[in-house]
C-alpha cells in the first residue's frame, strides 16, 4: 500500500508540473464552496463556532480521503493511480511558479497595479502602499510560504495519512482563508489557525532544510540559509512561516521581514537575513527555488513512504 503510495505521490508531483492548471481550480475550489456552506449554517462567528467549522470541513475531507483509500485497498495499480489524482488536485507549485513568475515580471516592468493583483492572490497583507521594493519583499516571502503551504505540507501529510492526510492539510489551509476574509472575527479564524500552525510544524521545518539543500542549485547560499533559519526564526512571532522566510532569505542572501500591514492591523516582524533589498530577480530565483524544493520534497515524501512500507513488512 505505501509502496503504492510513494509511486502515487511522484506521479501526482509531475502532473502539477506539467499540467499548469490552477490550483484554486482543482480541490481548492471544491473546499471553498464547502467551507463557505457551512460558516453560512452557523448561528454565531465565536470560537466555538470556529471549531465546528474547521472541524466538519477538515472531517468531511479525511472522510472522504478515507472512502477513497478503502475503494484500492488491496489494489496497488488503483491505488497509486487515486494517489496521484489526488496530489495533483491538492498541489499548488505549478500555479505558484506561474504567478511567481508572473510577479517578477510585472516588477521588472515596473507595472504596480499588476502586480498588487497577482500578490493578492497568494498574501492577505496590504499592497497598496508598498513601493517596488516592498513589493518585491512581499513576493519572496509569499513563494516562500506558499511553497511549504501548498507543495511540501501536503505531500508530507500524504507520505504519512495517504489521502486523509492529502486532502485534509488543504482542507485547513482552505478553511483558514475563509474563516478570516472579508475582516471576519479573529475569534472564529483562530481554532482553524491554531489547527493550521500544529499541521505545519514539521512541514515548515522541512522545507526550511529542503531550502538549505536547494539553494546550491540556483545559486543561492546553502550556508546562509541554515544560519538564518536557525538564528532568526526565534525573532518572529509565528514559528513555522518565520522559519520558511528566514530560509528563502538566507539562501538568497537577501533582506525579508520588517513591517508589514495586514486587514487586522499593522506587524512590526524582525528583518530577517542578511544583504540587499530584494528586487525582480530575487523574485525569479525564488520561484526557481520553490520548483527544486517542490521536487525535492516529492522525493523525501515518496521515500518516507516507501520506508513505511518496509517498517510494515518487517513487522509482518
């Protein structure tokens, strides 16, 4: 079954790269008009209602994870097949590289407006003020944490839970979106916050050493990744992007983090990293790199399953 699983996971990881459908299309679309039905049925926008939010959206999708996995149970060839299909719906790197690259073009043109649109897409803070500087900060930062959300979380969570876990890290991040857009009560988005930050901490630690062993290859600083993932992730408040950032920061050798205004207010977050401002180009390497972490990543899931599967046999 893992065996299955780990071929699943590399099959579904090469159609997201080579069918550059958008992710919002595939399962994103679907949660989102679940969650969007079910926060509409509930009576109050407190905490509690905030948990059964999150909690029948997130079930509903481990739910039908595990309908799915029991069908090609003890069909390899079915099995792998359903994995795959899954993957692809839940990955986000193809459409990331797409709007990442589409970023640091529309940067590199100087068109503003084009590029606040895109970055809405990917980053709830605000744009409207931020200059070609800020912009470019803001662009890096969004690959960066897009690439643990979307890409290496999900593939984790299927090397481990299979399809429950596929489908339900999206779930989260999904239903987390939801539960704060349109300036919705922090009460009710934080049982699916505190949710989405205990899925992701094995995820983002991950991809910060996935980071590490990338950055050779676009020309980054392997060195100044671990250093800066390891000695400014304790700066910043939230623990698993904050690592992620600090990474993409160190391996580019640039500056990322400072002030940033978000719908509920303004953050003064820790600089992170060392070096220049970041501009287009940083941009650029930095969608360069979330590809080779996405593989990467592929490659450590695939092979935690197929250890999995070996642990099984031997226990057998």
């Amino acid at each position: 079954m893992s065996a299955a699983r780990a071929v699943g996971l590399l099959l579904g990881v090469m159609a997201d790269a080579m069918v550059g459908e958008s992710v919002r299309d595939r399962a994103d679309a679907t949660i989102e008009k679940v969650a969007r039905g079910v926060r509409e049925r509930l009576p109050s926008d407190g905490q509690l209602a905030g948990a059964v939010h999150v909690g029948v959206v997130a079930g509903a999708a481990v739910l039908a994870g595990t309908a799915l996995e029991r069908v090609s149970r003890g069909r390899p060839l079915l099995s792998a097949v359903t994995t795959a299909a899954g993957t692809w719906a839940v990955l986000g790197g193809a459409r990331l590289a797409t709007d990442g690259t589409a970023l640091a073009r529309q940067l590199e043109t100087g068109d503003v407006n084009a590029t606040r649109q895109t970055l809405a897409l990917w980053d709830s803070r605000r744009s409207q003020e931020l200059d070609t500087v800020g912009l470019a900060r803001a662009s890096v930062e969004a690959v960066a944490h897009n690439t643990s959300h979307t890409v290496v979380a999900p593939l984790l969570w299927g090397a481990f839970a299979g399809m429950p876990g596929l489908l339900a890290s999206r779930a989260v991040g999904v239903v987390g979106r939801v539960a704060t857009e349109g300036g919705g009560s922090r009460r009710f988005g934080l049982p699916a916050a505190c949710l989405d930050t205990a899925m992701n901490l094995l995820p983002t630690r991950v991809t910060a050493a996935l980071t590490v062993a990338g950055a050779p290859v676009v020309g980054g600083s392997a060195g100044g990744a671990w250093r800066a993932s390891r000695r400014d992730t304790v700066l910043h408040p939230d623990p698993n992007s904050g690592r992620v950032v600090a990474a993409y920061a160190g391996a580019l050798e640039i500056r990322l983090g400072g002030r940033t205004v978000y719908p509920d207010g303004v953050r003064e977050l820790p600089v992170l990293g060392e070096g220049r401002n970041p501009d287009a180009g940083h941009v650029t390497r930095a969608v360069e790199l979330s590809r080779v972490v996405g593989w990467l990543a592929g490659a450590t899931s695939a092979a935690a399953a197929l250890l999995s599967a070996v642990r099984r046999g031997r226990r057998g």
